[in-house]
C-alpha cells in the first residue's frame, strides 16, 4: 500500500516509478492513473489539496526476467511540476519458487 500526503492547499500530481527492477510494471488496484493508464512502468496520480491518497499497486514482471525469488528495488515517488519533491523507498519483489531460473 502506497499513501502520498499532499499537505498544500492546491492540487499536485505525482509520478510513481519502479527503479531497479527490469522489465517492472504497475498497475493500480481498484483504477487507473491520471493519465488513462492501469499498467506500465510508472503512473501519475493526483491528489486533492490537503488530503492523503491511499492506493494499493501491485508490481509485475515478465517470467523470463525473474532470475530469484527475491529482488531487491526502489520505488520513487516524484512531485510533476511545482517543487518537484521526492522520495524513494526500499522495497523487494517476491516471486513464487516455480519462477526461479538458474
């Protein structure tokens, strides 16, 4: 689960991406991003003045690119326009076993 605290008085729009993991894509639970998008390597979100979004995303990768059953990555979460503020987070994709490749 993902939250973004937008503590200003005007709208803001987000852009959340996954670092560290080839061939990664998101896709947002229940919706999809301001930009017509439910699955791809990032997504832009909006979030009303003075107000938190809170979303569930699940992350996805090709079977042919999972090498283990644990894979550490960033997902960063980047403000479009205004300050441009950011933030990253330490995460890891968990595979089930039968993806494992030598």
């Amino acid at each position: 689960q993902v939250k973004i605290l937008n503590m200003r008085l005007e709208d803001r729009r987000f852009e959340i991406s996954v670092e560290q993991l080839p061939g990664a894509t998101l896709r947002r639970v229940g919706g999809v991003a301001q930009d017509g998008r439910g699955l791809g390597p990032s997504l832009v979100v909006h979030t009303p003045p003075d107000e938190v979004l809170e979303m569930r995303l699940f992350i996805e990768r090709p079977r042919e690119a999972i090498r283990s059953a644990h894979t550490p990555f960033e997902l960063t979460v980047t403000e479009i326009g205004g300050r441009g503020e950011h933030g990253s987070f330490a995460a890891a994709f968990k595979a089930p076993p039968r993806y494992e490749r030598p």
